[in-house]
C-alpha cells in the first residue's frame, strides 16, 4: 500500500510541476525578452543621440579629410645614402 502511495503522490507532484512550468516559463521568457528588446532600443536610442552628431552628417557626394600629412617631409629614398649597382657574375665551374 505504501507503494501506490507514494507513486500516486510522486505522479500527481510530477505532473503538477509540468503545469506550472508549462504556465511560468512561457511568462518568464516573454518578460526576458522584452527586457532585452528595452536595453537594445534604450543602447540604440544612446548611440544615436541627436545632439551627438548635429551639424556634423555631410551631404552625400561631399568628401571631408580629416588629416593632411605635413608637405615638408623627404622620402626614404633620399635619406638612405647613394646606391651603387651591380652585376651578378655567374662562376662557370658550375
């Protein structure tokens, strides 16, 4: 007898753990999501913050450079020294 007790109590606490979770997890991951959705608009709403990119977007066709490298420097060539040519002499021994 205590057998079917406890297999009537272990499949009626099984079978009320699948309702619940059957109920809950859908609950739960529809709040998870919409968690995630909220801190991904709210990070997509901070990048993109008006006040951050005033006056500064270009129209198209537009070409903005922000760096210029100095006129005044010399080529490596011209620093290096003078440079004598050659010819390579092949042995006849071979």
């Amino acid at each position: 007898m205590g057998l079917l007790k406890f297999l009537f109590i272990a499949i009626t606490v099984l079978w009320l753990v699948r309702l619940v979770f059957r109920l809950v997890f859908p609950w739960a991951m529809r709040k998870m999501a919409q968690k995630v959705m909220g801190d991904a608009q709210q990070q997509h709403q901070h990048r993109n913050a008006p006040h951050r990119n005033a006056g500064q977007r270009q129209p198209d066709g537009k070409i903005r450079i922000d760096y210029v490298p100095p006129k005044n420097q010399t080529k490596g060539a011209k620093k290096a020294g003078e440079f004598v040519e050659f010819e390579e002499i092949k042995s006849s021994a071979e």
